[in-house]
C-alpha cells in the first residue's frame, strides 16, 4: 500500500476557527506568504510545521491533509 497526501484543508480550517492566515503565521513561525502558499495549495508544509499547525489548529494530520491509500502490486 502506497500513501499519497491529497488536498490541505487550511483554509477551511482557518474558517472554521475564526482564525486569519496572518494570525496563524505568527503561531506557527512562519512568513505570510508562505502561510499563503500553503493555503493556494501551491507548497506544502515540513512535517514539523504539520504537527505544529495540528496542535494550533486542534486538530488531526487526516483533519488537515486528505490523506489517501493506494493499492500497489506487490
């Protein structure tokens, strides 16, 4: 089985906790813009920034990235 990260949820779980990107920015040590990246999905986050945003955001790795499962031929 392979694993594959999908989608990021940030923008939609900064929504939901009333939270702005630059807000999350300075919780998280990160610049702005690359809170913005994050959020057009055109970076993605190091593990620790990952595990990092979990604690902030209170939630799960799988809450933050879709998280899929592929079947190999093995």
């Amino acid at each position: 089985m392979r694993i594959v990260i999908g989608r990021c949820h940030l923008l939609e779980l900064l929504n939901d906790r009333n939270l702005s990107q630059a807000e999350f920015a300075r919780r998280i040590d990160a610049h702005p813009q690359t809170v913005a990246k994050w959020v057009k999905r055109e970076d993605v986050m190091s593990l620790a920034k990952v595990l990092s945003a979990c604690r902030i955001l209170s939630c799960s790795i799988d809450e933050l990235y879709e998280i899929i499962e592929e079947k190999t031929d093995e």
